[in-house]
C-alpha cells in the first residue's frame, strides 16, 4: 500500500493529526515498525521494536535502522502542533547523526523535539535510546520542511 497527499484529511487541527495519520499508513515506516507513541506540540516519541531481521551482526541493531528512525523522528516533530500547509508536502533538508553506543538485542525510543520553527523550516533534535534501559544509542539534528 503506497499513501498520498490526497489519502490524508487535510481539513484536521493541525500537523500533529496529520502525523497520527501518516505514521501507521506509511509503507516504508510500517516496514521498519515504527510506532508512533506520543506527539505534543512540537515534540515526539516513536518506539521501534526489537526484530532479528534489522540487525547487522548477531543481535546489533543496524544502523542503518536507526538512522532512519532519526530521520522519521525528525519529520514527526517538524510537523507536531504546526498548522497544516496548502500542500500535504514535506522532505527532510540535511540529517546528521552520531553514533553513540551499539544496540543489542533491544528496541529503540526515539525523542524528538523541535528547536526552532521558521515559516516553513523547523531544526529538530533528536535523541535514540534503548528500549528497555534507556541508554543513549544516538543523536541527531535534522532541518525539515513542510508544504
């Protein structure tokens, strides 16, 4: 199942609702398992469960995976609380991540939080850590634009 714009309902409070739609409707974020937990003005929480199939050695989680939860938890942010645009339209400018700590055999949380919004661009950091001990795996900065 591909979405598009015109599968979403634009006439909604505001990004946050767009987000809630989006997220579980999106091929590729369905196919890593992303889960949307919790979204606030400006700021999201996504969970990505432990699957042996996204690892690279053994039980590692690959990094690959967690960079592009950074970058889905940099979307969801840049578009939590916004107004909705004319255009249901988005793509992220530039995302830097460093890596941190390996991974292993558990799922990973994602916080993202938006650092400044401009008429269309936002800057959002974004933190990933364990699941289930809360320890830092990885951060990132990211720029978005909406519409």
């Amino acid at each position: 199942m591909t979405i598009s714009p015109e599968q979403l309902d634009a006439g909604v409070a505001d990004g946050s609702e767009i987000m809630k739609q989006f997220v579980p409707a999106s091929p590729f974020v369905a196919l890593l398992g992303v889960q949307l937990e919790e979204i606030t003005d400006g700021a999201a929480t996504l969970l990505v469960p432990y699957r042996p199939d996204l690892t690279t050695v053994g039980t590692m989680m690959h990094g690959g995976l967690i960079a592009a939860a950074a970058d889905i938890g940099v979307m969801v942010a840049a578009w939590a609380g916004r107004p909705v645009p004319d255009k249901l339209r988005g793509v992220t400018a530039s995302l830097s991540i460093n890596f941190i700590a390996p991974l292993i055999e558990d799922g990973l949380r994602v916080r993202a939080h938006r650092l400044s919004t401009g008429r269309k661009t936002s800057h959002v950091r974004c933190d990933m850590f364990s699941q289930t001990g809360d320890t830092l795996v990885a951060s990132a900065t990211g720029t978005y634009q909406v519409g």
